[in-house]
C-alpha cells in the first residue's frame, strides 16, 4: 500500500486558485494530532490497522512550513503486524511560486522510499518546473495552474465561501516521484455551526471537503482520470482557516477514520 496521496489532504497552496475571499479567515498556523482507527476493509491484505497522524503548520514569514508524520500498524490476514511510518515536510512562499519538499518512508524500520527536491512556477497560475534530488536528480514540468500544498486549502476555502461545490485541478505535493497528480474536489454543507477544536473558532465557518486523487501516468486523459476510480481519497471537515477534523481516508482495500485529539495554537516565527 502506498501513503504517497495521504499528505496532499492537509495542506496545499495554489498559484492559479482564487485569492481568498474578504470574509474568509487567514491560514491558522497549529499544531494537530490525530489518532486513526480502521472504519471498514473491502477484502484486501489488511485485516485491521491502527495509527497516529501528526500535523503541524508553521508560519515562517515569507512562507509556509510544514511537517506531517503518519505512522500506522496493520496487521495482514497471517496476522502479521506492518509498522509503516512516513514523515513528510515542505516549505512553500507564501506568493505560490517555490516550494521544497522532503518525504521518508519506512517499513518496520526500513527505508522503503526518499523524495526530496524542489518545485517553483514561472508566474502564478504559469507553468513550472519540478527538480528531484531524490531518489535521483531529475526534473519534470508543471502544467499551467498546477497547485502547490497550501494553496489548494486556499483554493477549497475560497470555492466553499463562493458558494461552489466542486473543483478540480492539478496538484503537486511532494510526495512521489511521477510528477503532477489530478485532483477533485467535493464541498457541502458549509456555514456555521458545530463543535470547534479551539474557542478561537466559534462562529467560525466550515463544511465537509472530499478530495480524489488521480495518477497522471494511469490514464489517457484528464477527462478520463476525473471520471475513473481515484488512487486515494480523503474526506474531513475542514474550517475556513484550514483546520481539519473527522478524517476518512480512504486507501481503496481499507479505510480509515481520524479524529482530533490534541490542538496547539503556534505563534508567527517571525
């Protein structure tokens, strides 16, 4: 099972997307933790798993900081546990246009993959281009209106606070080495009203984002990759400031649910 799509659900930045709307809150730089559960499993390998998602949102001035580490347990049908751990982080400027990125994955304890490089757009909303160090130096283009990680929360915000209910476009987060994926995007319900993580937030808007993944290299044609079976989908709740809670992800034999246990506030390091 790969977890490459599991970080582009929680924090993205979109050259090409609509700049925040007026009444939509600032990006909340914090700090969250998430213990995971299995929700079902659809007759895959994996019988039952537990896990820990650890997120944290930096605001460094010129850019954005983040810093993510999954780790789950699953244990197969010869009830064998699997210890796999991915830490992922990026720095992206807050214009949209560079990001560098760093993802680590481990099998019980083994490296099983390293990503690192960097990504920079010629112009928002332009094209770019993608420079792998790791797992060896290459590079790769960036369609037009490509989204980096912090963007596309901004994006998904400012679609919800216009009233639209879905979106698409492509992302690169970081977390592979093929390049661009698709993404769609699906928002309900989004208003006041519910329980919040911190009292900061009461009144804050929000709604439920469900967001696709699509694999580039799999498919034809965009066309065809929207309306095909994604490689992974993520579900949650998200408010206008970014934050998330009630995480349903979704790695296609198995699901898993994410609810918020612990919520910092950090402050600018400025």
């Amino acid at each position: 099972m790969a977890l490459r799509h599991f970080a582009a659900a929680f924090a993205f930045t979109l050259a090409a997307a609509p700049a925040l709307a007026a009444d939509t809150a600032p990006m909340l730089a914090h700090r969250a933790i998430y213990n995971l559960v299995m929700d079902s499993s659809r007759g895959g390998d994996v019988t039952a798993a537990t896990g820990r998602m650890e997120y944290e949102l930096t605001d460094a001035c010129e850019g954005w900081a983040t810093r993510q580490r999954l780790a789950l347990t699953l244990t197969n049908r010869d009830g064998q546990d699997v210890e796999s751990v991915a830490d992922y982080a990026t720095f992206e400027s807050k214009d949209g246009l560079t990001m560098r990125f760093r993802m680590r994955q481990t099998t019980d304890t083994a490296v099983t993959e390293q990503i690192e490089g960097t990504a920079t757009l010629d112009s928002p909303g332009g094209t770019g281009t993608i420079r792998y160090t790791l797992p060896e130096g290459k590079t790769m283009p960036l369609p037009r209106g490509t989204a980096f990680p912090m963007g596309h929360t901004e994006a998904i915000i400012a679609a919800a606070a216009a009233g639209k209910r879905f979106i698409a476009l492509p992302i690169f987060d970081g977390t592979g080495d093929r390049g661009v994926q698709d993404s769609s995007v699906a928002i309900a319900a989004w208003g006041p009203g519910g329980a919040v993580p911190d009292p900061s937030m009461d009144g804050m808007p929000g709604g439920r984002v469900r967001i696709a993944f699509f694999d580039r290299e799999k498919a034809a044609g965009a066309r065809e990759r929207v309306a095909g079976s994604p490689d992974y989908e993520v579900g949650m709740k998200y408010w206008a400031n970014g934050v998330s809670d009630d995480l349903q992800m979704d790695f296609s034999d198995f699901v898993m649910r994410g609810k918020l246990t612990e919520f910092t506030l950090l402050p600018p390091h400025c």
